[in-house]
C-alpha cells in the first residue's frame, strides 16, 4: 500500500503503480489484513517521526523572558487581563490625547442593610428568539444600572415584564 493511500484512503490519481514487480493480486480477506498491517506500520511510523520531531523541538524550548527597558514598558493590568503579558514595545504604545469625554462618573452604589443592591433594567439593547425544539423562546439582552454595557445578559422577555 501506498503511502499516500493510507493517508487519505484512496489511491493516488497517477499513472504509476505503487506494486512491485511480479507482485500478484490478492483478493479476500488476505488483502484486508495485510492492508491493516500496512497502515499500522506506517502510523507507527508516522508517529515515531512526531515524537522525534517533538523531542528536539522540546529540547531547545524555553520560557520567553521579557524585561522592562529603554524600549519596553511595564503595565498595570486590570484582573480582566491577567492572561495578558505586562511588558510591551513602545511601538505598541500611541500617544494619548485627553478627552473630558472619556471619563466615566461612578455613581455610588444604593446599598441595602444587607449589603446586597437591587439591579434595575437601564434599557433593552436587543432581542432574539431561541427556538429550543418545537418551543419558541423570546429573549432580550438587558443592560442593568451599575454595570458596563459589555455585562449586558439576556433574559427571557416574560421574566422582564
């Protein structure tokens, strides 16, 4: 068997012929097995070649070590980037223009005895319907006071009113 047969199943579309020279047909259940013997040699194969390719690829790595300099700088990030690397190049950086508009007033929060707030609904900003089986289900995405607009959720249209 060829390899690109036992790759992608199918004989290559070429003229040639991948047997032998006075290699004869073998029919019945002879040819399914030495064709399932072939492709488990060739996938062990295949997968020793992996493993090596791995191993030297394994050797030479190592963590990428990133100080801060004349051309990199640190930054604070939020929780919500934690998963970001802290050190950029200052060509990642541009030049920040203050704007009045980009200040955002925190309005305290109504807090309860407990503690616990109340979200009231600030606006609807979309809707859907979900169709789970036979059942339609209407949604609408609702912005809540005291949260960004990026914490939108949706909620079922008969829960809102």
């Amino acid at each position: 068997m060829a390899p690109f047969e036992a790759l992608y199943g199918r004989k290559c579309r070429s003229p040639s012929y991948w047997m032998e020279v006075g290699e004869t047909e073998i029919t019945g259940p002879d040819i399914v097995l030495e064709t399932t013997e072939k492709i488990k040699m060739i996938q062990k194969k295949l997968k020793n070649a992996q493993d090596r390719q791995k191993s030297y690829a394994d050797a030479n790595r190592r963590e990428l070590d990133f100080q801060k300099g004349p051309v990199a700088y640190r930054l604070a990030l939020t929780p919500k980037l934690a998963n970001v690397h802290d050190i950029f190049h200052v060509s990642m950086h541009r030049k920040y223009v203050a704007d009045p508009t980009h200040v955002l007033e925190q309005t305290p929060m109504e807090l309860e005895k407990t503690l616990q707030y109340e979200e009231r609904p600030v606006r609807i900003m979309d809707t859907r319907v979900k169709q789970i089986r036979s059942k339609a289900i209407p949604l609408v995405k609702v912005w809540w006071e005291n949260q960004s607009t990026g914490e939108a959720t949706w909620e079922k249209k008969s829960d809102m009113w």
